[in-house]
C-alpha cells in the first residue's frame, strides 16, 4: 500500500500543501496523512503514518524536505520504516526507487541539499531580522499572553486549571502559569 504524507510549515501555505495532496492522490496513495506543523515541531500525523507502516507498503511525499529536517531525520525515517519491513520513503518529485543503492545514494543526496537549503534559509532570515532590528524595523512579534493576563487572572479566580485557561485562549499552559506566577501587573507609567 502506499502511504502519502504531506506537510505545510504554516497554515497560509495552501497552495503547496493542496498541490502535494493532488500529486499524492494521483500517485495512488490510499491514505494519506496531513498536518500543517513546521518541521521542528512534533510531527503527530507523521508519527501516526510511520507507525501505520505494515511490510510492503511504502511512504510517498511529493519532496523530501515536507518528510524529513535533516539527514540525521530522514535516516532515522527510513531505517524506522525498513525495520517494519516497509520500502523506504520514496519522493515523487525525485523520481527514485531508494531500496537501490543508486536510490539511497540519491536519496542521502538529496536530503543533504534539502538540509543545506534549510540553514541557508535560516541564516538569511537572521541576517534580514538583524538588519531590521538595527534600523529600528523589526521589533519581533507582539506578546500576546502578556495582553491577556487580566483574562487569565479572571479565569483562574473562577477556579479553572491552567490547561483549561490554555485552551479557551489558544496559548500554551505554561505561558498561563508562567503569567500567574509573575502577579498582577504594575500600572504602567
């Protein structure tokens, strides 16, 4: 059987995400698991694919980079996969068979430039935030707990957990109590 997985870094990344789901349906895949997660977070929905993996199916993405973050990963996929008797991961966009040693020289290949691509990504946009930052342009992003301390204060009076807090404001639990544990805040001046 063959397994699709794709995955957008955001949620405003539509279009590629809903690309990568027309190629994986056109390539047969019968499931295909999707999440919009960056590639650093966890990863449930390729937790749950890896583990779905049964002897001879095979894990399908549209592009290496939507599967794995860095080499050290993608071996980590695959070596995971061929350890359930499945064929490793397979990328439309390569084209490769990786149970050849062609294919896995490729596939190490071109996972090492998807690595490589990713850091100097990552370094540009240090470079261009530092840059902002000195002109007085860039500020980072607006802290959205600290706007919301009153309400968590509110919520917990009425005897709420930090979880529940959490989930009827969309922010993570330990920013609650992280808030509630600092106090009420000064006036401002």
């Amino acid at each position: 059987m063959k397994i699709g997985y794709a995955r957008a870094s955001t949620l405003d990344q539509v279009a590629g995400f809903e690309a990568q789901l027309r190629e994986l349906e056109t390539q047969g895949c019968e499931r295909i698991y999707r999440e919009k997660v960056s590639s650093v977070a966890d990863r449930p929905e390729l937790a749950t694919a890896l583990d779905y993996l049964r002897d001879g199916d095979s894990l399908v993405v549209t592009k290496l980079d939507r599967l794995a973050r860095s080499i050290a990963d993608l071996v980590r996929i695959v070596e995971g996969g061929r350890g359930k008797g499945a064929a490793s991961a397979s990328s439309i966009w390569a084209r490769l068979d990786p149970e050849t040693p062609q294919g896995q020289l490729m596939l190490s290949m071109l996972g090492a430039i998807a690595e490589f691509e990713r850091r100097l990504m990552l370094e540009r946009q240090r470079e261009g935030i530092a840059a902002a930052k000195s002109e007085g342009k860039y500020k980072g992003r607006k802290p959205t707990v600290r706007d919301q301390a009153d309400e968590i204060r509110r919520l917990k009076s009425e005897n709420l957990s930090n979880a529940e807090i959490a989930r009827r404001l969309g922010v993570h639990r330990a920013n609650v109590g992280r808030v509630l544990k600092d106090g009420p805040r000064e006036a401002e001046a």
